[in-house]
C-alpha cells in the first residue's frame, strides 16, 4: 500500500491528486502544518520535517514532483506521462520540473513574508518582490495556455498536475485575481477534473477523520 503523508494545501497534493487521477490505492496521512512545529515525531521518520513523504515498499521520497513521476512511470502506462521516445518528452519534463523550482518557489517566500512569520518580522518589499518573481515566470504558463487547453503533447498529463497545484497555492494567497486570462481560464478548467475533485474531497476527508484542521488560508 502506498502512503502519502501530506499537509492541507501543501505540494504533497501534487502525489495526491496524481494517486487519483491514476485510481490508486492508497493511504494519506494528515499532519497539522508545519509538521516539523507541530508533529515532531514526524522527523524520526522524515528528519527534513518536509511535506510530502511517500512510502511504497522500500521507496522513501520527498519531492512532490518527483514523486508524480514515480507513480506514473511505477503504475504506468498511462497518458498521465509522455514516453522518453516522444518528441515531447523534453517539454514535458521541462514543464515537470519548472513547477516547483520556477513557479512554487517564490511563492513560499510570498506565503512566509506575508502571513507565516510573525508580525514584526513580516516583510511587504520581499513579498511583492517575490509575488513579482513568480508573475513573470507564469507568462510562460499563459503563452503555453493560449494555443493548447492543456500544456504538453494535446492531453492531460502529469506537467498539468504539477503545474496546477502552483496555481492552487496562488490561488489560495491571493495572487489568482492577478493571472492572465489564459491561466484562469486553465486554472478553472483543472478544477473541473473530476480526479481533482477527488483529491480536493481526500483531503477534506482525511482532514477531518484524523482530526487535523486545515490551514488558515487568505
């Protein structure tokens, strides 16, 4: 049995909405964020204290991306992911990677300066900045938007997946008012999934069965 442990609204909803789209089976783990403040026997099994963290067999791993490629190359086949052998292949793993270390990563300093820290040592100059960081980056997800209603090789993929959860978190720290109308229009169209939806219900579900409330969001 895989065993995904994850946090509300944290990347490790990448894995999770990769384990339903592909109709695994699965067990998820809540934990109150951070896990590291609030879960502390959580590091005997992760020491980074990091969300997310697969279990499957003997496999250990730690980032979200990467774990959606696991699963899909692990489970496969499915049209989830794009074959070394495609002429797409580069895009589409260009597109995996650029989902966290591009589009996630500024927005974490957006999240921190702006609501996680405490008050005197918010700071507005490096959330905007980095709010400034990640809308730049995003134009090359709303050029990408405006040929295709997905993002690599004429379906839905894993890329989307990835992709989507950066703009779930957007979303969820204000910054969806501000993308491009193509990204909004994708945006919506990804919450349409019902594979999506079903992540979205795992969550809530899991949240509450292992009563661990979800985090305040803006």
């Amino acid at each position: 049995m895989i065993t995904l442990y994850h946090c509300d609204g944290a990347r490790s909803f990448r894995p999770l909405w990769m384990l339903e789209e592909m109709e695994l089976q699965y067990e998820l783990k809540m934990l109150p964020f951070p896990p590291r403040v609030f879960a502390k026997d959580y590091l005997a099994l992760n020491p980074l204290g990091t969300i997310p963290y697969l279990i499957d067999g003997e496999t250990r791993m730690t980032e979200s991306s990467g774990i959606c490629h696991y699963l899909g190359v692990t489970y496969g086949p499915t049209p989830l992911m794009v074959d070394p052998g495609d002429s797409l292949y580069g895009a589409f793993l260009n597109w995996m990677y650029f989902s966290d270390a591009t589009l996630t990563f500024p927005q974490t300093l957006v999240l921190r300066y702006s609501q996680l820290e405490p008050e005197e040592r918010r700071n507005p100059q490096v959330a905007t900045d980095y709010a400034k960081w990640f809308f730049g980056r995003l134009r090359a997800v709303e050029a990408a938007t405006a040929k295709s209603e997905t993002l690599c090789a004429g379906r839905f993929t894993a890329s989307d997946i990835v992709i989507g959860y950066a703009l779930r978190l957007a979303d969820s720290i204000g910054l969806a008012k501000d993308f491009g109308p193509n990204v909004t229009a994708y945006w919506a169209r990804l919450q349409q999934r019902e594979g999506y939806r079903r992540a979205v219900a795992a969550e809530r579900r899991a949240g509450i069965e292992q009563n661990v409330a979800p985090r305040v969001r803006a």
